[in-house]
C-alpha cells in the first residue's frame, strides 16, 4: 500500500490541522524520515516540509503528494557529526543561514516542527528572530555517545528557552532529555506509529518467494533492518550466527551516513569461511514487511540505547518473534517473553542463546510473535500516532 492509499480515509478531516512548516536536515530514508513521511503526509493539505538536503526522502514526500522545499545547506552543516565536539562553532554560520531561512518561510505558517536537531536548532534560532513557535520532535536519546557536551548543552538551553513542546518518541528519550538539564514540563510523549494494514496484507506467497531467491531452503533464517552503523549492531548478530552453524543472516539495509568503515569491517566479517553461503547482503529494500515475514527471526541488535526502534514494532507486526537489546525503548516496546525476547546489548553469546531456544520451540516463539503482534497493533498504529500528534500540536498556542 502506498502512502495515498494509507491516507485516503483521512482526507476530509485536514482543514482542522494545523498549518505547520516540517524541517528536516537530511533527505535519507531513516527512521526518522520515515516518521516524519507519515505525519507530513497526513498535514500535506495545510503544510509544508523544508529540507535542508535533496534526496530519496524527497521523492518519497512528492510522491505522497505534500509540498517540499529544498534548501541546500553547505555540505560541512550536513555532514558535521553530533559528537563532533566543536561541531556547533564550526557550523555556526551555516546554522544562521538554515535558520534565516527557516525564519523565512515560515510567515506561512504556524508552527516549526524540527525532525532532527540541526533542524531544531535553526528552527529556535529563528524563533529569537521573530519566527513562530518551535516544536522539537527529538528522536535522539542525548547522550554522550551520540552527542558532544556542547551540542547537548546548545540543544537543551534552546529548547528550555526556545521551544513550545518536545515531543519525544519514547519514555528513554524523555528522560534522557531531562537528565541533560531538558525542562519536564516541554515534554509530551508521541510514539511512533506504523501502517498496521501492510503487514496485514502480506501475502505468504511472496515470503515463499523471498526464501527461494535467497536460496535458504528450509534453513532458519534470522533478519536483521537496520541502516548500517556501529551502533545498530550487525556485527553482535553476525558473531552470534558463528556459533550457530544452520542459521542463515539476511542483512537488510546501507550505511545511511558515511559509515564506511564499518561496512568493511561487516564485510570481513561475513567473508569468514564459518559464515560462507550463510549471510546474505541485500542492501536498503523497500519491501521490509515481505522481508521479515520471510525470516524465523526479526533481530533488533543495537549496543546503545534505541531511541524507539520501528524495525522493534515492524517484526511483531510482520508476526514474527523479536530478539532486542535491552537499552532505551526497547524495554518500553517488549515484554520480555511475553511480546518477544529481550538479551544484553553487545552480547553474541545471549544473542546466539536466544535465537536457539527459540528455533527450538516454535510453539512458543509462535505464541510470543502473536503476543507481540497484538501489542503492537493496539499500541502502535498511524491512528494512535497521529491523535497523539494532533493534540500535541493543537495545544501549542499561537
Ligand atoms: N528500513 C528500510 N529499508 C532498509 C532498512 C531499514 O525501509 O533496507 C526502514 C525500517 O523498516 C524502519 C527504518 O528504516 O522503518 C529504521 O527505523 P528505526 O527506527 O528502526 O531506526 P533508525 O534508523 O531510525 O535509527
Ligand atoms: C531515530 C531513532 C529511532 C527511531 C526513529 C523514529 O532515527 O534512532 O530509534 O525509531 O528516530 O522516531
């Protein structure tokens, strides 16, 4: 189903949303992008997306029929790391401009909603020059893995000055915001939500399919969907498949920003004679449901915390068991082995424990995925995303 049809039932209600410019940095198919893509096609009859790079997430938006902008901010803006710890000094001018132009274009409007924190950043730095009020949809747990002192302490002393609401998609997300000094009381909680109705639809036929054009045959087959980075882990699940020599690793998804190192080290790793005709690479696909419904296993395996985690909730949706890290979000979207299985993060041994006890017994990683699934469903949908949405957005005065 593609994002018209997903939206068509919503139609005759957006002249009661808000008129509301969406600012993103990036223009890649992450996570956060693929959030942004549902809301912003739900608000694409009174709002605008501005992003400050061009790419596949611009033609995903088009194609959904809402509104874009691209600004092309100087490449160092862009690629400047969060963890960079001058990064903020560096990208200072450039940061003046995005925000000139987020200042700019938001006459129209009124509302920013920053997606990430570059965007957050120009956003309540246009705000101090007369732009309209700033919602901050963090998705980022502010840590100092992720995120230099400095840019935590710049973010945070924007958003308490500057910021109408933070919106924060999970629980862990919330709390890291106000360990890093983040006033409570901006905060709301808005969890992701996904189309329920595809993973409905899937049809069995085309996961037959998927196994027979991998060429797994009957062998157990363990997926993991995320983009490539250290942080998401492919390397824990690929250790874990070396001491389970019938397991089969589909490894979905690309390094989304420049992690190029790492793809090596990944690429070495499934060259080792042990994992030979056992992983198979399929780069970034855009059939992820059909995907896991192929697999025995979805794996979630990031070493840090998960700020929420779609492919979480996409596994127990595709009705399959799910193996996590148990860090951030993670312990808010599972019960452990009541709606999937939760193991340490960073650890191949109880990862490779928890992917054969439950290729041991199906009936019980049946019902654990039917469990999960259910949850999921009730707990997780576009409607439940875009009420909670909605009202965030709605008590925002002008
Ligand atoms: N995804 C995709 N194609 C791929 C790999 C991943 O469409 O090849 C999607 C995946 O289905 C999920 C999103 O990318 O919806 C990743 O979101 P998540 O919240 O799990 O992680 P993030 O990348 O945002 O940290
Ligand atoms: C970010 C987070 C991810 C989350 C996504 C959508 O990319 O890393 O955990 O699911 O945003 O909110």
């Amino acid at each position: 189903m593609n994002c018209e049809q997903k939206f068509e039932g919503l139609r005759s209600e957006p002249s009661t949303r808000r008129r509301v410019l969406f600012v993103d940095h990036a223009a890649v198919l992450g996570g956060a992008e693929l959030s942004l893509l549902d809301l912003a096609t739900a608000y694409r009859q009174t709002s605008q997306v501005l992003l400050f790079a061009d790419g596949p997430f611009r033609e995903r938006l088009e194609a959904a029929g809402v509104p874009v902008v691209v600004n092309l901010a100087p490449e160092a803006a862009l690629s400047v790391r969060t963890s960079d710890r001058f990064g903020a000094l560096k990208v200072f001018p450039a940061l003046g401009w995005m925000a000139h132009r987020v200042a700019t274009l938001a006459c129209d409007f009124e509302l920013v909603h920053a997606n990430s924190q570059k965007a957050f950043v120009a956003a309540a730095l246009a705000r101090l020059i007369g732009g309209p009020p700033v919602v901050w949809h963090l998705r980022d747990i502010l840590t100092a893995r992720h995120f230099s002192g400095l840019n935590r302490r710049l973010a945070v002393t924007l958003a308490n000055r500057c910021a109408a609401r933070v919106l924060v998609n999970s629980r862990a997300t919330g709390q890291a915001f106000v360990a890093a000094g983040g006033r409570p009381d901006l905060v709301t909680l808005v969890y992701n939500g996904l189309p329920v109705e595809v993973f409905d639809r899937l049809d069995p036929a085309q996961s037959l399919a998927i196994r027979h054009e991998l060429g797994v045959g009957e062998a157990p087959l363990v997926g993991v969907f995320s983009r490539l980075s250290y942080w998401k882990g492919q390397h824990v699940l690929l250790e874990a498949a070396r001491q389970l020599p019938n397991v089969h690793v589909l490894l979905v998804g690309e390094a989304l920003f420049g992690e190029v190192e790492y793809t090596a080290q990944l690429k070495t790793l499934a060259a080792l004679p042990e994992l030979a005709g056992r992983v198979h690479w399929v780069g970034f696909r855009s059939d992820v449901p059909a995907l896991m419904a192929a697999c025995d296993i979805v794996a979630h395996t990031s070493t840090e915390p998960e700020p929420f985690g779609r492919v979480i909730v996409e596994g127990q949706l595709a009705r399959r068991p799910v193996v996590a890290t148990a860090a951030g979000a993670s312990t808010e979207l599972i019960e452990d082995g009541v709606t999937g299985c939760l193991v340490p993060p960073g650890d191949a041994q109880a990862l490779a424990s928890a992917i054969e006890k439950l290729l041991a017994d199906s009936g019980a990683a049946q019902a654990l995925a039917e469990r999960g699934a259910a949850h999921a469903r009730a707990t997780f949908s576009l409607e439940a995303l875009l009420a909670t949405f909605d009202q965030a957005l709605q008590s925002v005065p002008n």
